[in-house]
C-alpha cells in the first residue's frame, strides 16, 4: 500500500533540514555523489524542541547519485551535492 506524500523539496549546498521526513535520494551524475554531515533519524515531533533522535550519524557521509536513504528522519544536514527531499507532514 503506497502513502500519499504531502510535499517534495530539494536540497542544495550547506543547509540544514527540519520536519517529517521519509525519504531522501541523492541527485547528480552517475559517477557524482551527495554528501550529508549530519542525520538524525526518528518521528519528527511538534512542537520540535520536543524531538528525540533514536539515531544519529554525523561526519561526512557520501551517497552515491540515484542512492535513496529512507526514513523517518527528523533533521539532516546537506554537506555537498543535492538532494530531494520527501516530506510526510
């Protein structure tokens, strides 16, 4: 059973990213990739400053072009390259 999504936006350079969100998949060439500095997985909770993070991953994560990262991810921060992101909320 597929969900309806409620919005899609993309990332770019060094920005940081709030919300529900339940996939990201990195843009670019074949042979190009995305780098994230920091994830943290988890529902994303309202009002925010209420959301714990059941896992965190942070340095330089590289995601090859075409690569999906599924979540819930409630925060992420782009190092370099692009992404889409998938919101729920």
């Amino acid at each position: 059973m597929s969900r309806a999504l409620k919005s899609i936006a993309t990332a770019s350079l060094l920005n940081s990213y709030t919300g529900s969100i339940t996939k990201l998949v990195a843009l670019g060439a074949d042979d190009s990739e995305a780098s994230i500095q920091r994830i943290e997985f988890g529902a994303m909770t309202y009002p925010e400053s209420h959301f714990t993070a059941s896992s965190i991953i942070s340095g330089s994560i590289q995601i090859p072009a075409g690569s999906t990262i599924d979540g819930p991810i409630g925060r992420f921060k782009n190092l370099a390259g692009s992404f889409l992101i998938y919101f729920d909320a």
